[in-house]
C-alpha cells in the first residue's frame, strides 16, 4: 500500500483536482509534518525529561511516594512514545536509536537476562549513561527501565537498599531523555529532515522526488496497523487458536501494554486526519475517510474496554473480546487505508499493504 504516495501522485498529476481541493502536494507533507509528527515527538521529549528527573528524585530520596511519581512519569512517557513510534522514517531509523529506545520484539528475553545480570553483579558501568549507551540496547531501553522500576525486587527502590538497582534506572533515563530531545529537535531543524522531505532533490540519496518522499510516508500508515497487529497484539492473544500468553506482551508489568497499543491506533490517525490526505479524494469517495475515521472510533472504544492488569483481561470474556476485536479493526484499517482509500483516488488496487508493496 502507498497511501501518501497516491494522494501526492493524485495532486501532482493532477492540478486541476489540486486546485479544487486547495491542498498541494507540499502541503500534505507539511501538515504530517508540522500537526502529527513534530507534535507527538515534542510531547515525547517532554515526558521523557520529566521522568528523567522523577527517577533522579527517587534516587535521592527514595520512598513509596517518589516510586510512585516515578512510575507514574514512566507511563506517560511508554503513552507519548507509543504515539510517535510508527512513525519509523528519518531521525528515528539511523544510529540504532529505536533498538536503544525500545527493543522489542525480544522473543527470547535478552532484556530480560542483561538486566537480572547487571543487578546481580552490580556492574558499575550500568550507573553511567556513558558506558551504558555503548552497551547492548537491550539493557538501556524502555524495556529494561519497566523492569527496574517495576519487576522483582522493584520495592527496594523505596529505601537505601535498592541505590544500585536506582542509580542504573537513572541512566537508563539520562539515555531516553537525551535521545528524545535529539529526535524532536531534528524534526524541527529547518535545514533537517524536515526540509528534505518538504524539498525533494535529486541530490537526496532517499528523497529525490515527491514520489519518493510519499513512498517513505505511506510507509508509516501501510505498516503501522500491520505492526500494531503482528508486534503488539497477536504474541499475547495467540496465534491461529494458541492460549493467551500475557506475560510474552509489551509493558505487562506495568500495566501498559493496552494503553500503548490504544496510544499506537492513536498516532496513526493522527497522521492520517491531521495531513488531511483524504481530501485528495473526490467528493464522492468522502465515505472511506468516515470509514477509517469510523474504524480508529471502534479501536478507541474497544480500547477503553479493558481496564483489568492484562492476565485478568484475558480470563475476562468481555476484555477478551475487545482484545479479539482490536486484531479484527486492524485488518479492516489494511483494507480502508490499503485499497480502498488508493481506489478513490484512481490508483490500482495493486498499491496494497497486503501485498508487502
């Protein structure tokens, strides 16, 4: 699927439908850009600074109250990634800066294993974000920061007992916030990425036309329901009849697994209503765009139906339902986002997510 490449090919082919449509093809870009993308990093940096400093707090005056604000800061922070993490073009894909941020999926619990081994033995470089950041991304991301803060062993951080354990989730936060004020401020360098995709040149090794600035941002909505389905909900809920495994989901120890994936559906529409891509559209076809609008609703509702920590969901008819139900609103997304909406706007329905393109 090549959702943004049909509604830039659709307006650069076709002026006399631009015209009427008073969008351009910069200006698709410009609006993912400047009202999803910068927004959602921006919100990200933020979050990610405040729970650098609440963990620095707990670390010096360690008690319930500040374990508390410190996990309470974490989970903000897990809600304002998940809503930027598809978007996986420019600063977010080079020097391995999503595998630091978050390693998953992580199948066979290497996060896991480098963490328990560093608490065991105390290594000295985990406390220093230097050393730490050359370190295995495993043992430096969100994944191994859920478990310092929330996994066995985790209330020693209320007392003297867990400086160690403390002094290394502090790191840990050094490095994420420090990466995610990287990303947001070069998605605002005027001179960044930003202009590459708004000024395509042949120059550009990635982005030499708006036909291939459209390729890498279709990317964001043709895999990211995929993503959301394959990564996120299928290894917990099984797969073709298999038991409910909650312990092999993102963030189940803090109990974030759903609201991530409920910030994930809410990053793509994001993306999707706020480029205002489906004005490309002939007026006649404004029913796919209330169809994906429609589809992102049913997530959302879907969403707030599970409110149990994920192992009780799961032995809950109605909350497993609604976890069944969100695999079924990805698939429906593939077929708006994917056919449908390329459809409307001319395109063969050869430009499919489902069929890898």
């Amino acid at each position: 699927m090549r959702l943004l490449l049909a509604v830039l090919v659709a307006l650069t082919v076709a002026p006399v439908a631009a015209e009427e449509q008073k969008l351009t093809a910069e200006q698709v870009v410009s609006l993912a850009i400047n009202e999803a993308i910068r927004p959602g990093f921006a919100q990200y940096a933020a979050d990610t600074a405040a729970l650098e400093r609440d963990v620095a707090g707990l670390c010096t005056a360690p008690s319930a109250a500040t374990l508390d604000r410190a996990r309470n800061q974490f989970k903000a922070a897990v809600v304002a990634w998940s809503g930027v993490e598809l978007y996986r073009l420019g600063p977010l894909m080079v020097e391995n800066r999503y595998d630091k941020v978050l390693f998953w999926p992580d199948r066979k619990g290497i996060a896991l294993k480098q963490v328990q081994g560093v608490l065991a033995n105390a290594d000295p470089d985990a406390t220093d974000p230097d050393k730490l950041g050359n370190k295995s991304v495993a043992m430096q991301g969100l994944g191994a920061l859920e478990f310092l803060l929330f996994g066995t062993g985790a209330e020693q951080l209320t007392s003297a007992e867990g400086d160690f354990r403390c002094r290394y989730a502090h790191a840990i936060t050094t490095l994420q916030a420090a990466t995610a004020a990287t990303l947001s401020a070069e998605w605002n360098d005027p001179q960044g990425i930003s202009k590459r995709l708004l000024e395509p040149s042949a120059s550009d090794p990635d982005y030499r036309s708006f036909r291939e600035v459209a390729e890498a941002l279709a990317g964001l909505l043709a895999h990211g329901t995929e993503a959301i389905r394959d990564q996120r909900l299928l290894p917990f809920l099984g797969r073709d009849g298999a038991a409910p495994k909650p312990k092999s989901a993102l963030f189940w120890r803090s109990d974030m697994t759903v609201p991530s994936i409920n910030a994930n559906f809410d990053g793509l529409k994001a993306l999707l209503e706020k480029s205002r891509i489906a004005e490309a559209a002939p007026p006649d076809q404004l029913w796919v765009a209330n169809s994906a609008s429609f589809e992102f609703g049913n997530a959302e509702r879907a969403g707030k139906v599970v409110t149990a920590p994920l192992e009780q969901a799961l032995d809950d008819p109605r909350q497993k339902k609604a976890l069944d139900y969100l695999v079924i609103v990805t698939q429906s997304l593939d077929t708006i986002l994917g056919e449908n909406l390329a459809a409307a706007l001319g395109l063969s329905v050869g430009f499919s997510s489902l069929d890898g393109d």
